[in-house]
C-alpha cells in the first residue's frame, strides 16, 4: 500500500500503529482466502470474480469515505475492516505466484520482476499526486484519487475475468495431500530464509513514514527516488540471479557466507546512519535495500521451493507467515530497530544459508 503515509494521516490517530493494521494484519487476513478458495471447490468461478468485486468495491467505499477528523475512530475501524477484505481477496490470486515459482528455479526472477514491476506502478500513484500537489492538498482531498481509479477499473475488468482451474485445482490437492509433520521442518527452513526480504519489503514501503518521523519534509525526493530504485532492482534480480548461479560455490560456502554477512552488517549500519545525516545517505540505503532484496528473496524463494518439496500449499504458509512476521516487525520501526531488526534478521538468514550449505556438503559426502 504505497499511500500508506497519506492514509495514516487521514484515518488513523497519532497514537495507533497504522503500519500494523495496513501491513501486517492483512497478511494475517490472506490465510482465510487461502483457505476459502480451497474448500469451496464447486463455487470457484463465484469466488475469483467476487474477489475483484470485493477490491473494487471497497477501493470506492475508501475514496468517499469520510475522514477520522470527521467521524473519528469510526472510519479507522471501517478502514481497517475494509483492508482486511481486501487482503482476503488478494489471498486468492497469491497461489498463481507460487505456482509458477514451485515448477522451476529459472521461474523465480520472473516473479519477482513482475512483483517489482506492480510496485512500480503503485509508486506512480504518490509520485504523480506530488508532482502536481503539495502534502497538504493531497491529504485534503487528492489522496483519494488512485483509489477512485483502481475501483473502477476493478469494475470495468469484472465482467472479463478469467478463472485459472488447473492452478485452483493444484492448490486444492496440494492441501489435501499436505502433512504439517512431515513439512514442518521444511517450512520452517524457508520462513527463516524469507523474514529478511520479508522485512525489507515492507520497510521500503514504509520509508516516508520512517524519513518524516526523523524530520525530512521533501516527500517527493523520497518517493521519486523509492521509484528509480524500484526500476534499478529489476536489473539487479537478473544480474544477482545470474552471478548467483555462476559463483554459487564462491558465495554459498561457510567463508564465502562469512564474508557477505561481515561486509552487510558493516554496510547497513553505515548506509542507515548516513540516510539520516543527507538525501545521498537515504538514496544509497534505498539501492542497498533492494540490492539486499534481490540477493536474498531469489535464494529465499528458490530455498522454499526445494524445502518443500513443491508442496504449493507449504510454500504459501511459508512465505504468508514470514511476510506477516517482516511485516509486523516493520510496524513498530524506528532508528535503532532500524539497524537491530535488519542486522538479526540479515544474520538468521546467513545462519540459515550456512546451516544449508553444510546439510547439503555431508549429503553429498555420504553419496560419495
């Protein structure tokens, strides 16, 4: 949600943790859609189209709803209701994702390219709003506009809504043939390889919330800048995914892990400190960011796939819980938990890759 500062603003008040009820409740909500999707296997075509249904219409209800200075916490209740029905929704559409990143390895970066690419588009929401508008006129009245847009879209796009039963259906025997047991240790593995995209995700979304709160005022260079860096990863998912393959015995071994993991704690502390001293500081942490997310959510994702043995429905309660788990921990942000949070995530990860690696040299030893 790339308005989320706008939003914050205008339906919550300044004591409620608006980052938890727009970010990390929603991942919560998309289990239920998950599951709905499932089971009411003979209403399939009914649930997808009134998925888009749901997130039209609620995107309409947003745009004309009055304001918290209005009603008070009434409209922040209805928000938060309204963004919980639209997680639910977006739930249903999720398992096509893992669907194409469970059949194969080379599939991974066209996920995540398309992921990046929609995040663009929803940067130009804000990027345009500021082009044109200052802060205040758009948190009057302007921030209204994306959501009046998309709303109706949804509405023009429902009548032509096409229904995937081959991904409905493998997402469906995938559950009936899931065994927590046997796939917990899998599913952990993965959750412990994705908290770290997972939390750099959501960060980055929330980085005017974080700027403004430190005392940067020019929304419009952090939003402009969240964008060109949002393109720039793009070419980093192709060029990291191809010297990941490449050097895969460079990097993917106890010194080689050592190594990146001593050079990123070294970094991050000196890019996030910097990023509040100038705007060169927060545009180099915006690039590290998604430099980090490149490299990590490829070998997190490829991780899962082999975790979970191409179960699709443990890749979905693997990525769901570690994206609510980066989520939540992105809602309560500030400074120190800014360095704290990435360094202990960044260090579960490399953990995690080394603990890999040496479960995968012993199997190759004993086959040997």
């Amino acid at each position: 949600m790339q308005l989320s500062y706008f939003i914050s603003k205008v339906f919550f008040p300044e004591n409620f943790n608006s980052m938890f009820y727009l970010f990390s409740a929603g991942y919560a909500a998309r289990f239920f859609g998950i599951f709905a999707i499932s089971f009411f296997r003979h209403d399939q075509e009914k649930i997808l189209k009134a998925s888009l249904l749901i997130v039209s219409v609620s995107s309409l209800i947003i745009s004309i709803m009055p304001t918290y200075q209005s009603i008070g916490l009434v409209s922040t209740y209805v928000l938060i209701t309204l963004r919980l029905l639209q997680s639910i929704s977006y739930a249903v559409e999720f398992p096509s994702a893992v669907c194409i990143a469970s059949e194969s390895s080379s599939k991974i970066g066209l996920v995540i390219s398309s992921a990046t690419v929609g995040s663009i588009l929803a940067n130009l929401s804000p990027w345009i709003l500021l082009l044109f508008f200052n802060s205040q006129q758009i948190l009057d009245f302007y921030w209204r506009i994306p959501f009046m847009i998309s709303g109706a879209l949804g509405l023009i796009l429902f009548r032509s809504r096409s229904v995937n039963y081959e991904m409905i259906e493998r997402v469906r025997k995938s559950m009936s043939q899931f065994n927590f047991i046997s796939h917990s240790k899998g599913i952990l593995n993965s959750i412990n390889t994705l908290l770290f995209p997972g939390f750099l995700i959501i960060a980055y979304m929330c980085l005017p919330q974080f700027y403004t709160k430190y005392g940067y005022s020019d929304l419009y260079f952090i939003y402009k800048y969240k964008l060109i860096m949002l393109v720039f990863s793009i070419i980093c998912v192709s060029i990291i995914g191809k010297l990941m393959d490449s050097n895969k015995n460079k990097i993917f071994n106890e010194s080689g892990i050592l190594h990146v993991h001593r050079y990123f704690v070294i970094l991050w502390t000196a890019i996030a400190s910097l990023s509040l001293m100038c705007k060169f500081g927060a545009i180099l942490l915006m690039a590290f960011m998604q430099f980090c997310i490149a490299f990590s959510f490829q070998y997190g994702l490829k991780n899962m796939r082999s975790q979970c043995r191409g179960s699709i429905f443990a890749s979905i309660i693997a990525y769901n819980t570690s994206m609510f788990i980066g989520s939540f921990a992105s809602s309560f942000i500030s400074f120190a938990y800014m360095i704290i949070i990435p360094l202990s995530l960044g260090s579960l990860f490399a953990f995690q890759i080394n603990k890999n690696f040496k479960n995968t040299d012993l199997k190759t030893n004993q086959q040997d």
